[in-house]
C-alpha cells in the first residue's frame, strides 16, 4: 500500500474553465482570479481576498502592506521559531527583520508567554503560524498586539478550514496570507492569497503584486476591463495610472489557468474537508496508544485543526531516533516529511542573524524529532489502519509492547 504525502485533483469545470482561457488566450491574471479571488473570500469570511503566486508571496506581501502603514525597512516581526523556512524568509523578502519566539511543544504554534519580552521600539507585527492547521492562540496574541500597537498577520499557508473560538482562521488579525499549492487543500498548483477585513490593504495588495502599481481597484484588473477606465488618465497631468508605480512592488500575479484550477478546487472543498478530517481525527485517536514514545497534537474543544497533515513527535524516551521511523516508514510506501526547523538556529541561511543552538529549545526539539504525513482525501481509513499498523510493527521491532 503506498500513503502519498499529497494528491491533486482537476476538475471538469477547471478542464472547461481551461480550454475556454487557451481558446480566447486571455491567460494572463483576469477575470478567472478575480472569480476565484471573490470565491476564496467568501469561503473563509473576509472582505476581500488578493491572489499571488506562491505561498510565500502571499506572506511576504501581506508584510510588505505595512510600508503603507508607518513601518520602515528594519522595523522586526515577530515570528515563530519553528515554520517552514518561508515564514522567516517573507519576513526578510518584505524588508524586516524576524524576531523569533520559540514554540509549545504540545501545539507546536508561538508561545504567546514568550512574545512580550520579544517586543521592542522597532516591533510592527506579529506573524503567528498555525503550523499543521491548529490555530495559535489568537486570543493571546491579539491581546498583546494591541496592547503595543502592532499589526497580527496570520501565516495560514497551512490552516485552510481552521475554526478558532467559532471563527475561521483568516479573519483573526489585520491579515492572513494562504499557500495554495499543490499539497494543500484549496490549491491552484502553485498560488497563494491573502485575506482581510480592510479594504486599504487589499488596494496595496493589488497594487504590490504588480510592480507597486497605481492601478489597484477591486473592479479593474488590467485586462478584464473593456471600457476606458476614468481613472486611467487622471492621475496627473497626461499620466496612466498603469504606468505610475507609487511604491516598491513586487511581480507575482496569479495566472488564469492556476485560477481555473482553484475555481474547481472550491467547489469541492466542503467535500475534502470533510474526508480530511476523518483522517486526521480517527490518525489523532489511533495514535494515544503510542505515547509516551510517539506524540501528536490534539485538538481542543475551542478549535477544528484544518486538516493539513499529521504530525509525528518522538517522545524524549524514545529507543530509536526520526530518520530510523521515517526510512521504515519509507520503505513500506509511506511518505514523510520533516516537521520542520528552527529557523534562527538549524536553516544555514539564517546563521548570519547569529543566533546559537539552544536558544529555541522546543523548536530545535521538533526540528530533530518531528515528521508528518499525508491525510489528503485519496486516503481512507484502511490507509490510516495500515499507518497505525506500520507503527505498531516498528515499535514492537524495538522491544516496545502497549
Ligand atoms: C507555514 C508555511 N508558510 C508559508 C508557506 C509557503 O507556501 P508556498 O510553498 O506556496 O510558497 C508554506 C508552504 O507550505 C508553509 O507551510
């Protein structure tokens, strides 16, 4: 049996949706986006939602707005020590400077404990990850923003379908930047999107993510308009608005053909939740059994975990180490992936920010000892049977009975 770390699906309507782009070769970002922009808002209940390419352009620009907003090249974010290495690369990419705080253990997110004394003259936003789906601790770290005035922008690559307190994730700060590529639940292949309440930062959005242009309306994207824009000439003397770039931009549209295949992963979401979930809560509730020599994360009574993947945590007493796990899982068909690092302390890039082993012990702790797994909806529950089976032979291999 093989368990894939991810799956992929194209839909009819995005097969038609295509041909009908190749034969009118309206290609470039259109109409298409702006569809799949107006879906994915509605979908997580924000206002307004601005489609990039990446992931990490979804971070690194939904940053970048706060230049518009009083901060300046080297003021810090705040971010957790433990992410995939692009929440602490946006923040550089976006002209700031990552300050990191290390994570729980249990929920692998921000410790809100440890953010206050992180902050300082120099601090314009947090950027907490809710890493594998689970929500961070929003209540906390809202409070603590307004407290000292600082921006909250959600790193929720990996939380699509993610409720906190009632609420989605994705509308629990000033913004939320999404990945939407190919492993995760809503994708475009590759993609991203931003989402927020404020109109304003939308309008910047549009405008960072071409080249910082003046042209940024909701209802105007370059080439969906037929008629004379009004605003077109009247930015000044004889000036086209297209051509007058007000800050520093970035290039990083959606194309239609990625928003043609986002426009049919919508219209299937409610169903691969729904199967997503299942794998996810019966993994959690098969997997009790492995402790206290393998962990997971829990999900609390306040929240629903979007069911990204499954994580795998070696407990401290642990007889054997991750990479001896994982090539046994490997080699029986199923696919792992680290569960990350700390970024300041174990990604070689980051060593010029001089920080040393030891300084974020839980996140280092996860960067050696953490794995997780795919719990896409191409799996059901004899994958997650034959998981947990795996498990159970490779501890009895190591003398352990439960
Ligand atoms: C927490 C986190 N942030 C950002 C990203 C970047 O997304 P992308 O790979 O689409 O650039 C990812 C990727 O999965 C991620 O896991």
């Amino acid at each position: 049996m093989k368990i894939p770390f991810g799956t992929i699906a194209v839909s009819k309507k995005s097969r038609r949706l295509i041909d009908g782009a190749l034969d009118t070769l309206k290609l470039s970002s259109g109409r298409l986006v702006k569809d799949f922009e107006a879906g994915f808002a509605g979908l997580v209940g924000a206002k307004e939602a601005v489609a990039v390419s990446t992931g990490t352009d979804a971070d690194i620009l939904a940053l970048a707005v706060l230049h518009d907003f009083g901060a300046k090249r080297g003021d810090e974010v705040i971010i957790p020590a433990l992410s995939f290495v692009a929440t602490g690369n946006a923040v550089l990419h976006a002209g700031f400077k990552p300050v990191f705080v290390d994570v729980e253990r249990h929920t692998l997110n921000i410790d809100p404990k440890k953010i206050e004394r992180a902050i300082t003259a120099r601090t314009r936003a947090i950027m907490p990850v809710h890493l594998m789906g689970k929500p961070a601790d929003m209540d906390a770290i809202n409070r603590i923003a307004k407290k000292h005035k600082l921006f909250v922008v959600e790193d929720a690559a990996e939380a699509h379908g993610a409720v906190y307190k009632g609420r989605n994730v994705g509308t629990l700060g000033d913004m939320a930047a999404y990945s939407l590529y190919i492993a995760h639940i809503i994708t475009t292949i590759e993609g991203g999107i931003v989402t927020t309440n404020r109109p304003e930062f939308a309008e910047v959005l549009r405008s960072l993510r071409s080249h910082g242009r003046a042209c940024k309306c909701r209802v105007c994207v370059v080439n969906t308009c037929g008629a004379l824009c009004e605003k077109r000439f009247s930015y000044g003397e004889g000036s086209d608005i297209r051509f007058v770039f007000e800050r520093i931009g970035y290039s990083c549209k959606m194309n239609e053909l990625e928003a043609a295949v986002g426009l049919g992963s919508l219209d299937t979401y409610k169903k691969i939740i729904a199967k997503r979930r299942k794998n996810l809560l019966s993994m959690i509730a098969k997997f009790r059994k492995f402790a206290p020599w393998l962990t997971t994360i829990k999900e609390e009574k306040h929240e629903q975990i979007g069911p990204h993947a499954f994580a795998v945590i070696l407990g401290e007493k642990a007889p054997f180490s991750r990479n001896e796990l994982g090539v046994y899982l490997e080699k029986n068909g199923i696919e792992t992936r680290h569960l990350f690092s700390s970024m300041p302390t174990q990604c070689p890039g980051f060593a010029f920010l001089k920080h040393k082993l030891g300084d974020f012990p839980n996140a280092e702790y996860i960067g050696n000892k953490g794995l997780h797994i795919g719990v896409h909806q191409d799996l059901g529950m004899r994958h997650v049977d034959y998981f947990i089976r795996k498990v159970e032979e490779f501890l009895a291999g190591k003398g352990i009975k439960f």
